[in-house]
C-alpha cells in the first residue's frame, strides 16, 4: 500500500520541480522495497528529466525486470533506451535494437498504448527499420 502512495507523492513532487525530495522519497522506498518496479521507474524517469540517461537506464532495467508485466514501466525503459543511443551513450545500433525489442514488449502489453506506438513508429523511421510496420503503427494510433 505504502509504494502505491508513493508512487502519487513522488508524481507530485516532480511535477512542483521539487527533484531532491522526489529523489529521497523514492530512495527511502526503494531502500524499503528493493523490487519494487514502479519506484524504481519513477526514480529513472526523474534521472530523464534531469538528463541523465546513463543513470536513468541502469534503473528503469531493473524496474522493468521487477514488473516485467507493467507496460507503463517497461514503456519508460524502451524510451530511456531510445534516448540514451541518441546520444550516443551506447553502441548505436545495439542500443536502438534493444529499444526496439523494450517498446515492442511494451506495446504487447499494451496494446492501446498511444505514446508506445508513436516512439516504436519513430524509431523504426529514423534507423531505417521496417517503413510498413511504422505506417501501419501509426495508422493504428490515428483511429483512436
């Protein structure tokens, strides 16, 4: 109950751009919580604000390992990835694919996933990937 709380807290507490008090809030329950996926994420997306992709991913990994079943946490790994390759923190090509393969799960999982599909779409546009499966992503996203 009390990593559910936080989770809104922490939401809160970036969006105030109060970062050092979402960054201690987050510590202390992932200290409580080692596994627990959604603190985690939030802790890696608050290093994305910040800019820090080569902090971010090492987290939003072992978020997305912990929930391997939450689309909203594998969804913010595949798009960490995304942008750690942009700037080069990382074999391009390997990065790219393996951001490929995260959004993808994300996208199985679901579904309906507006921001999932598009950054999939763009992805596979930008590193010359599949053109069909971009267009047919992105005729997906328009109908809803």
């Amino acid at each position: 109950q009390r990593v559910d709380a936080v989770e809104h807290d922490d939401v809160l507490l970036v969006r105030l751009e109060r970062h050092a008090d979402a960054r201690a809030l987050l510590q202390r329950t992932i200290a409580q919580s080692p596994a627990a996926g959604r603190a985690l994420a939030a802790l890696g997306v608050l290093e994305m604000v910040e800019q820090r992709p080569q902090a971010a991913v090492p987290l939003l990994e072992r978020a997305a390992s912990a929930a391997p079943e939450d689309a909203l946490v594998v969804g913010a790994y595949g798009r960490a990835l995304v942008r750690w390759a942009e700037q080069g923190g990382q074999d391009q090509e390997a990065g790219y694919a393996k951001a490929r393969e995260v959004l993808q799960r994300a996208l199985t999982l679901d579904p309906g996933s507006v921001s999932t599909a598009v950054m999939l779409a763009a992805l596979e546009l930008s590193q010359q990937g599949d053109v069909a499966r971009a267009v047919a992503l992105l005729r997906g996203v328009v109908g809803r």
